[in-house]
C-alpha cells in the first residue's frame, strides 16, 4: 500500500491540473490495483455493501471499465437483495411475524444503512413491543396490593433507578427493567438501556460468545434505530464471524455425520445468507445425504 501522504497529494495535483511525477503515478496504480483486489475478495464472501464502498473509493482516481461494470453490478445485487429482504419482511409482519420482519430489516440496513422504511419499520416494532410488555404486566400490577416498585412505575422515577443502575455497571439489572422502558416516549430511558444492552454485548464477545454478543446488539439498535447505526456493522462483522464457524463446523462434520453437517451449515446461512461458501457445501452435503438415504432404502 502507498503512504497515506502521497495518494493525498496525488489527488490534489489532480484537483489542481499539475502534472503528476512518474513515481507517484505508479504508486497510486499498485495501490488501485490492490483494492481492486480487496473489493472483489469482499464481493466473494457476500459483504456487497463494503464491496462497492471500496470500489467507489477508487473512482477518484480514475475508474476503469471494469471498475465502473462491477460498481453498476453492485449497485444492482444490493438493489434486489434489498427488494427481496423487503418482500420477505412485508410478508412475514402481514403473517405477525415480527422477529422474523425485524431480521429482514436489519439485513436491509446492513446492504442500506439509513433505509427509510426499515428504520420506520424497526422503531414501530420496538415501540409495539414496549407496549406489549407493558399491557402483559398490568393485571399483576392491579392484583398487587402493594405499589410497584419505581423502576417499572414509568416517568422520572423510572428514569432515577436506571441511572443508578448506570452508574453501578449493572447492566442486567436495567436489561431485566425493560418490559417498563418506553424508548419512544422517553428517550433518555431508551438511551440507558441501549447502552446496557452494548456493555453486554461487550462482555459477551469477550467471552468469546458470539451469538450472546450478537442477540444484545440487535436488541440495542430495536430500542432506538437510527440513522447510519455503527452497530449495524459491528452486528453485520458478528453475523459473518458465526457464519464462517458454522460453516467450518459443516465442512468438518460433512465426512462424519451429514445430518449434523446440513444443520450446521443451514445455520452458517442464518447468519449470513450470502456466504457463498457455505451454499455451496449445502447443496454438497444435501446431495450426499439424499444419495445416501436411496443407498439405505430397502428395496
């Protein structure tokens, strides 16, 4: 890779019309060359979205033809991939699926960060569940001579306890609190326990579990959606890190126990449904087993 300061002044010799020196040219031409390289390893484990960022970082400096084809081919794959994970997510909130809606729209927002609809749709998704949870809860509050305590009373003293619990590091503890938490009514409650649920999710990746890690953040970006999310990517890197696992734990079990194998590897696809890899070794397995069970039937 060339240095940093000489791909900055290239690009301000251009901007300005001087002549650019040999040397530097031929920097900067190893250097497209190489995220060239990048953007296409990207496009082949499925990340489209990093893909066509790298590809369009290189346009300033003077996109080829076959640049300009695989931004318009990008362009297009994210586009129906979008299209498909929003009939599907239409689909399953019609059925009142919305876990499975919520899934498709976080796809979304991996492909488009700031998607309209997937937003919109994920913060009335966690403002219904809110309000679910709040309904489930009242009859016991009413059976209950005692007053509730604050932390689910709502309001300002709502908000007092989830600040202690902040400043206590007790993360669970304000995680439990959440059937009384109403993001859209009070941000500052839906702030406190976004938070809760990434220092979870910190401590769960630290751990090395990944899938824990991963359920605490898509809960924190459902308390509160916003636009251009850092956490859609840090959930996008997670998805792809299980999905490759699962997928070598397919690859290893594919010449020992296929059934396994087909399990792991449907979950790899869960994870990521754009893992080529891990297609292909499906259909793989799939074949097998389905010959092995002809081999097995009785005549």
């Amino acid at each position: 890779m060339i240095h940093r300061f000489s791909l900055f002044a290239l690009l301000s010799l251009l901007a300005t019309g001087c002549a650019v020196q040999p040397g530097e040219e031929a920097a900067v031409q190893r250097f497209v060359e190489q995220q060239k390289r990048v953007a296409s390893a990207l496009r082949d484990q499925g990340r489209l979205a990093e893909s066509l960022a790298v590809w369009r970082s290189i346009e300033p400096l003077g996109a080829d033809a076959a640049a300009s084809a695989a931004i318009n081919d990008l362009v297009i794959a994210i586009d129906k991939a979008v299209t498909g994970n929003l009939r599907r997510g239409r689909r399953a909130y019609s059925a009142g699926n919305t876990r499975r809606g919520d899934d498709y729209m976080l796809r979304i927002l991996a492909l488009q960060p700031g998607h309209d609809e997937a937003l919109r749709r994920l913060r009335e998704s966690a403002t219904a569940r809110a309000r679910a949870q709040r309904a489930r809860l009242a009859p016991q509050r009413y059976a209950t001579p005692t007053p509730a305590p604050a932390a689910t009373s709502g309001g300002r003293d709502t908000t007092s306890t989830l600040e202690a619990l902040a400043r206590k590091g007790d993360h669970a503890a304000i995680v439990a609190l959440e059937a009384g938490i109403d993001a859209g009514a009070n941000p500052r409650q839906g702030e406190i326990l976004r938070s809760a649920r990434v220092a979870l999710a910190n401590q769960a990746e630290a751990r090395g579990q990944e899938e824990e890690a991963l359920q605490h953040l898509l809960a924190a970006i459902m308390v509160m959606p916003v636009q251009s999310d850092p956490l859609l990517e840090r959930s996008a890197a997670l998805r792809r890190s299980l999905s490759t696992r699962w997928y070598q734990e397919g690859s290893r079990l594919i010449k020992s126990d296929l059934d396994a194998a087909v399990g792991a590897l449907e979950k790899s696809l869960a994870f990521n449904p754009y893992n080529t890899n891990a297609k292909r070794k499906l259909t793989q397995a799939q074949t097998l087993q389905r010959n092995l069970r002809k081999i097995s039937a009785p005549p």
